[in-house]
C-alpha cells in the first residue's frame, strides 16, 4: 500500500524539529518530501550570531547534514521556493514549475526582517539578519567598508552589532526606544547593558526616528538621516527592528491568517489537512520568535500528524538570554511588574550586577537578572511551576545557593568556568566536553546531554550546571519544562503528578493497567518509569496492588546492595543502632562462615558485611534471622536508619531518650517503601551528636520535649534540615514524623529526596498539612500504620522459598 | 558450530526478567544471562561491555536490558549497545520448543 504523502514548505529548525518528532513516533508513516528557499540543509538559526562574531563557522551550526535527508527517506528540494499552494488538487507548486502533491501539508515558512518603510530601504547595503546569506553579505561588507548603522536594539540587533564590532566595523546601533531590549529589560538593565557595550566600542543613538536611508555616488547607501535633521555616514546598514511572520503563500491560498498563520492547540490551520508550526503562526493571537516555544510546538504538530491525537500547545512563557560573549544577562515573564506586583532589587552598579525579581500574590511572574545569570533556570523553573515561594522570599535574591546545583568544585557559574574544568565529577565530564557536543551534535535539552556526555547521568548534582551549560551555549533555545509536565520518561507524555492522579482516581493497581490507561508509548515501559510506577501502585494502594518484582531495581529485588563486581552486600538492622553481643557473634560467625573479605561498620550504625555471592544469600539471611536479626533495607529506596546518640539514658548532657526514642521510630516504620531512600536520627540534646540537621526527619531532644526538622539531606545535594514543630511527647514524635513521611510518599515523585520534595511544595504547605491540620495529620498517620500493618521481613520471606529461582544458577 | 543444549523450561525465566546460565567452554566457566520479553527469549553473555556488570540483574524492558552498574542500554537482539553508547556483549542463539529452551553454545 502506498504511504500517505507528508510535504512540507520551509526546511528550519521548527520545520525540521517535527519532522524529527514525528520520525521518533511514527518512522513509517509518510512520504516525506520538503522544500526550502535556502540553499542549505537544516542549520541553527540561533548561533548565526556566533558565526558573524567569527567565534564559530557554518559548517558548525548545521542541525541536520544531507546524509539525515538521505537515511530518513525524505525527498528533499534545497534552493527552491514554493510558489503556491493548490488545495483543491492539493499540491503544492515550485518556482520552476514543478509540482508535488500532497496528502497531509506542514507550513514552516518562518518569518521574514521587518524593514522599516522609510525611503532608501531597498538600496545595495541595506539588508535584514535572517539567514546564511545575510551573514555573509555582513561578513563581506566588513572587510570592504567601515561605518555601520544597526537599526533596532534588540537580541538580534545587538548581537549584530557586536559580531560587526569584532570584525572591524565602526559600529552604531540605532534605536527608538529609551533602552535597549526594551522588550526584555527594564531601564536600569538596559542601561547598564548599553555601557558595557559603549565600553567594547559600540555607539549608540537612542530615541532616533529613521526618516531616510541616503544612497552615495556608488549607488550604494551611504548614509542615514533622522527626523531631528541629523544624519550618520552608513555604508552598511541592518534592519533588526523586528520580524514578522510569513504568511504571504497561506494566505493566497486562501488559508485564514491574522499577522501568522492562525492555527489550534494541536497546531492544525483553517484547513484540516494543513498544520503549521515555527514563526509564521499566530497561535491564540501570539507569534513566537524564539526556538524554545517552537519546538513545543512541533511536538505536538508531530503527535497529531503520527495519528495520535495527543498533546495540546497552549502556549509558552518564554525566557531571553543575550549571546554576547562575556556579557550575562537574562530576563523572563513580566520584568516590568507594575500594579498588584511587588519588587525585590539588588542594584550593584559599580560591581556590574543587577537583579531583580518580580512578584505577585506570593508567586515569581518575572525577572531581570544583569551580570551573574547564575540562577536564572532557577528562577525560570519556579516560574513555570508557579510555586508559592513565600518560604524563599528572604532569600530568594540570593539564588538557590547551597550546594545544590553546585557541580564538582562548588562551581555554579557556567559562564566562568573554564573548559578544562570538570563538571560532572561522578563521570570525569568538562564544560569543554559538553559545550563541543551540544554544538556539534545540535543538542537542546538536558536529557539529549546527558544520553551524548553522560554528564548529571549518575548521581545528578550537577544537573543545575549543565542547564546553565545549555543556556548559555544556545541561549534562549534552552528552556526547562515546568516539573508538573515534565514527562516521567520517553516512554509517556504524562509527568509524576498526572501519573499518581490517574493511579488514584483511576483505582489503577497494576502497571500494564496504568500503562494501557495512560496511553503509554512502549509495550512495557522502561527502567526509569516501572520502577516508579511500581512504587506509585504500592504506595497509593498498598494493600491491592500486587508488587511487581520484575520492575524492581535488582538491589530491591534480591534485598542486598549489588557491587562492582557482580557480589552483594548484607546490612542486618540493627534497631536505633544498639545491638547485643548475640548479635555480634551471629554476624562473625556468618562471615567467616561465607567468607566476607570486608566487614565496615557504616554511617548509619550498623555492619555492612561486602562481598556475599548472590547464591549464599538466603543461607546466609537464614543464619541471621536464626539470631534474631531482620533485614536493614540498606539497599531500597524505603526506610534505612534512625541514628541516634547515647541520650539521656547514659549522657550527662542528655534531655530525653534518644535511643528507646530512635528504636520506636524504626520499629514503626519498619518495610516503609517510598520515593527514594529515607534517614531518621535522633538526639538527645542540642549538641546533636546524631547528626539531626541533615537528614530526611531529624528529632532533637529538649529539655521541654522535642523538636522536629525535616527534609535534611547530608547526600548528593547537602541541605539542612529545616524546623517543623516542636512537640512535647514520644507519642506526638512519631505522629508528626509519621505523617510528614505519609505526605512525601503520597506526593513526592519517584527518586526525590524529601529534600527536593520540600523545595518543590514548599515548607509553608507542608507545615499547613502537619502542623495546623490536626484532623489531616492523624489521618496521614492512620493511612501510614495502616500501610505497615502487614510489614514483613523480606529476608524471611526469601528464606521460606519466595522467588528462589532468583538465586539458582542453571548449569549447562 | 555445536549443538543445541536444553537450558531449562520457559516457565523458569519470569517474565520480563532473566536466569543465569553457568556453562563451561575452553576449559573456563563463563556465565550467560537468558532473558524473556514479553513473548521472547534472548542470551547474551553476562557481561556488559561497559564495565563487565551482571545483565542478568537487569531490568528489562521491550527488546532491551538496561545494566544494574550504570545504565547501559543494550539491545537483547543483537547485544549491540544503544546509541550514542558502543560496546556489544556476544549473543547466543536460543530457541523454545513445547515450552522448553534450548541455547546454542
């Protein structure tokens, strides 16, 4: 059977970035064919700018080589325009006559310089910033001429300006506004901008109206001339004052446009066999310039042209990063503010920083930030998610600070580091490594960088750093998804929160339900969302959900910790860190029976006995269950350890029982599965010697009680517990702590910390559900013990013959 | 090329998981990992080519297993690594008769 023929007319990166999309769902489904004005295959419009400032070359900024043409089947016609589009034969028409039909049409035609209307417009010297071309004649012009006048001073205007500056050019940018980017910056950022560019060399005219361009003896322009009478040599002169979409072939073809094609939520025009995507859409009355909004489009463009029927654009905020090396500067939402906003300021002139942050109704609609852009994904994240960040407010300026997103060194400062310097240290990456790959392998996302580099893909902690990477690599290319969309894995579009709704208003409890339920892509998924979905099931519905062991990670599944070399791991619990003599020996004695090479006393007051073969381990298990001992869950993402100090029991500082304390807490929360691992301790006084402050809940001993901290993590993102409340009795210690840990397994997102549940919610809304909602606290606490009221040692279980094919070798 | 050897029942490999195969050859003891999909059996050897983890303690999913040590990806078909990883572990061919597996050593 002949496929269905799919042409599109524009060969961009919107263009070319659906049909990447749509190849990835639906490789088979079409006969490609696509056409383009430009000469060139798919190249990245955005670094352009680079090419002009001489810092890279074309051949670097290319996407998509005419080797992917090939491979992927498409028919590709480079250097010819489509002249008309014929809907009722439904073809399309080249300039040289040739016609192609079609069966489904994508318009990608971009957009087109706006240039200004002004006499002179037209005249050999005069050109827009759009394409290859353009920069050329800009290359061109600089070695042959000396004065140049950029008109406008935007992103692109600005860019140009310094790209012509580096090669020689007299440069001065021409500018209506009062500012510069005035559509990204308020006035003191513009202004501060505008010196540190008069600083490199560049002149500017502010509040100019252009009246004429002047043509000179050659014929070439000459000169501009300005309402005010004044006039400035030009032998050059950009138009950077704008674009505007093109849509001239849509609308002779009789397709509704108003300033863009105007196109649905699935990207589909007034004809419904025609979808648009890119600059030349008006999309709920907004065109987008910039590449971030127009690859969400062609995802969604692609999902629908696949046959899916998903996915819906509504829409993007969108954030601006200006790429002139060595100049930082970022600015997203509503940067202005005005009415029924608040403001939070830090202006350090002399220091060259600028910040500010725009607020409404608790929440960050915008912001500007001028010299030290560190924080900006941050910023930009809590915008999209909107979270309320009353809890950050005092120290929301100061960025997320901590060792967060801090990268091997303590680095946080992208744009600063050298290239040698490593930025993952769990996997030897440098800033050179990853800024040479998302050039020349035209990566986007954090996900594309850390499948090519392996960068932040083990323990994470320098994800925040290779964002930044991103972000000023390509600028406002880069765009992080809002975390409530963001999609669990490649295997769905849904994100954690739809996942865990679905889960539970659905009544689904087991994963192939799930999986048909929400539409996902794969027939059984992969390993980061069974896992997840796993635990999902389980925590939402723990007593009806049956455990899918096959979607466990193998430490979970075989209950010990898998080493480098294929061995395992056997940590016994041992109750609030006390233990006996009996103990003792039973654990000598099994380790010398099955002969353990290392016996480590571990960071959460117990024995870690290394290097069990997997075949012993039940034999083993058994020998220690004999004694008494039970399983330390030292391997799941579930409860490990409540460490505590000697207390009051022996210590002459002591204020409580911080030991009988520990073991009940341990003892209640025995077989606790939850989002990721989970680390108690308890003190018996401020000293602290439990180390308290970092870890998931802390309970510190008073003289009048307890007081409560949580989301503490002493790991991968070192962070300091923060107070909960404080409490008089044992009994009130293990409700509260209960209940904050109910909340973060019903809500938390698989693999998250309670630390990075916290920062995501917030700690002003986990206090609401705990502290001052007596009647939701009690009922968290119920549904955790209700939970747990069937806990069981999972050694035993394998040691009375549960799954014991897992440890059989079969001989042959 | 040498015979067919009978392994175990199809029942014996859970589903969506694998059985380690112990065999000797050239005098060694070498360890196959034998995986079943959802309605296929695959073997690859036990070693994947990044830094000689267990795929047999690996979760598998569609025609892949993802390595326990650092989440290699290597498709169960071929043993090939997915891309932008390289490496491959060596198949061996595997055939289910009435319900009994056989590999081919």
């Amino acid at each position: 059977m002949k496929k269905p023929r799919l042409v599109m007319i524009g060969n961009g990166m919107a263009g070319v970035r659906t049909v990447e999309e749509l190849l990835k769902i639906a490789p088979d489904r079409y006969d490609i064919t696509i056409f383009g004005a430009e000469p060139h295959p798919n190249y990245n419009r955005i670094l352009l700018s680079p090419v002009l400032a001489g810092e890279m070359t074309v051949q670097e900024i290319i996407l998509n080589e005419l080797d992917w043409y090939k491979q992927n089947g498409i028919n590709l016609h480079v250097g010819k325009k489509v002249v008309k589009i014929d809907r009722v034969k439904r073809l399309v028409v080249a300039e040289d006559g040739s016609t192609e039909p079609y069966d489904r049409l994508l318009l990608a035609t971009g957009s087109n310089p706006f240039m200004l209307p002004v006499p002179g417009n037209d005249l050999p010297g005069v050109i827009g910033y759009r394409d290859i071309k353009d920069t050329d004649e800009m290359i061109e012009a600089a070695k042959l001429h000396k004065h140049a006048v950029v008109i406008g001073g935007g992103l692109l205007g600005l860019e140009a300006a310094n790209g012509l500056k580096l090669r020689g050019m007299d440069v001065t940018v021409v500018h209506l506004g009062s500012w510069l980017l005035e559509r990204q910056l308020d006035e003191v950022a513009g202004k501060m901008l505008q010196k540190s560019l008069e600083d490199r060399g560049l002149k500017f005219l502010l509040e100019k109206q252009t009246e004429a361009l002047i043509q000179g003896e050659s014929g070439r322009v000459a000169a501009v001339r300005f309402k005010d009478g004044m006039q400035i040599p030009a032998d050059l002169v950009v138009m950077a004052a704008g674009i505007r979409p093109n849509y001239a072939l849509a609308e002779s073809a009789g397709i509704y446009c108003n300033r863009g094609i105007v196109v649905n939520d699935t990207m589909q025009t007034y004809d419904p066999k025609i979808y648009a995507v890119g600059e030349c859409v008006s999309h709920r009355g907004i065109a987008y310039g910039l590449v971030a909004p127009l690859f969400e489009q062609a995802k969604v463009a692609a999902n629908h042209l696949a046959g899916y029927g998903i996915g819906l654009y509504t829409g993007s905020v969108t954030s601006t990063k200006l790429k002139v090396t060595g100049i930082d500067l970022f600015s997203a939402g509503d940067y202005m503010g005005g009415k029924g906003t608040e403001e939070i300021v830090l202006n350090d002139a002399a220091g060259g920083v600028y910040k500010k942050l725009v607020i409404k109704e608790n929440k960050l609609v915008g912001g500007v930030l001028y010299g030290d852009t560190a924080d900006g994904a941050w910023y930009f994240q809590l915008l999209k998610d909107g979270r309320d960040i009353h809890d950050l407010r005092d120290h929301l300026l100061f960025g997320q600070s901590g060792g967060g997103d801090a990268g091997h060194q303590g680095q946080n400062k992208a744009a600063l580091m050298a290239d040698s310097a490593e930025v993952c240290g769990c996997n030897g990456v440098t800033k050179g490594t990853i800024v040479k790959a998302i050039k020349e392998k035209g990566l986007f996302t954090l996900d594309e960088v850390k499948k090519h580099t392996k960068a932040a893909s083990s323990c994470g902690s320098c994800a925040g750093l290779v964002e930044q990477i991103l972000a000023s690599t390509i600028g406002g290319a880069y765009t992080p998804a809002a975390s409530a969309k963001k999609p669990m894995c490649g295997c769905t579009e849904h994100g954690h929160d739809h996942v865990r709704k679905a889960i539970r208003e659905q009544g689904l409890t087991s994963i192939p339900e799930a999986m048909s339920f929400l539409e996902w892509k794969t027939p059984n998924g992969c390993e980061k969302c069974r896992p997840a979905l796993n635990y999902y099931m389980i925590s939402t519905w723990p007593h009806a959900a049956k455990d899918d062991s096959q979607s466990r990670f193998i430490n979970e599944r075989v209950h010990a910790n898998i080493q480098k070399d294929g061995t395992f791991s056997v940590v016994p619990r041992m109750w609030g860190g006390l233990t006996t003599p009996a103990e003792l020996r039973a654990i000598a004695d099994a380790a010398e029976k099955y002969n353990v090479p290392t016996v480590k006393v571990t960071g959460g007051q117990r024995i870690d006995l290394l290097g069990v073969k997997k075949e012993d381990l039940p034999k083993m298990w058994a020998d220690l269950n004999a004694a008494g001992m039970v399983s330390g869950h030292a391997y799941g993402k579930s409860i490990r350890t409540v460490k505590t100090c000697v207390g009051m029991e022996h210590c002459r500082f002591g204020t409580q029982k911080s030991m009988s304390m520990g073991v009940k807490l341990e003892k209640m929360l025995f077989d606790m599965y939850a989002p990721h691992k989970v680390k108690l301790a308890v003190s018996g006084c401020p000293r602290n010697c439990a180390e308290a402050g970092i870890k998931d809940v802390g309970v510190i001993g008073v003289d009048s009680g307890y007081e409560i901290y949580v989301a503490g993590n002493g790991g991968i993102k070192t962070e300091v517990a923060q107070f909960l409340v404080k409490v008089k009795s044992d009994e009130e210690v293990l409700e509260y702590s209960a209940a904050f840990l109910q909340l973060y397994r019903e809500e938390g997102h698989y693999l998250d910390r309670t630390c990075h549940y916290v920062e995501r919610v917030g700690l002003d809304y986990v206090k609401s559900r705990i502290v001052e909602d007596e009647e939701g606290r009690k009922a968290l606490y119920g549904r955790l013990v209700d939970s747990l009221k069937d806990a069981k040692d999972p050694w035993a279980e394998r040691v009375a013959g549960k799954q014991k094919n897992e440890f059989e070798v079969l001989e042959a | 090329m040498s015979d067919w050897k009978q392994v175990c029942t199809l029942e014996d490999i859970p589903r969506l998981g694998s059985r380690v195969v112990r065999h000797e050859e050239d005098g060694g003891v070498i360890d196959i990992a034998i995986f079943r999909t959802q309605g296929e059996v695959f073997a690859l050897r036990n070693k994947c080519p990044h830094k000689g983890g267990p795929l047999s303690e690996g979760i598998v999913h569609g025609k892949q297993v993802t390595c326990p040590l650092h989440g290699w990806k290597l498709y169960l078909e071929t043993g090939e690594a997915v891309a932008p990883d390289v490496g491959c572990a060596r198949r061996y061919p595997v055939k289910v008769e009435d319900g009994v597996v056989f590999i081919q050593f």
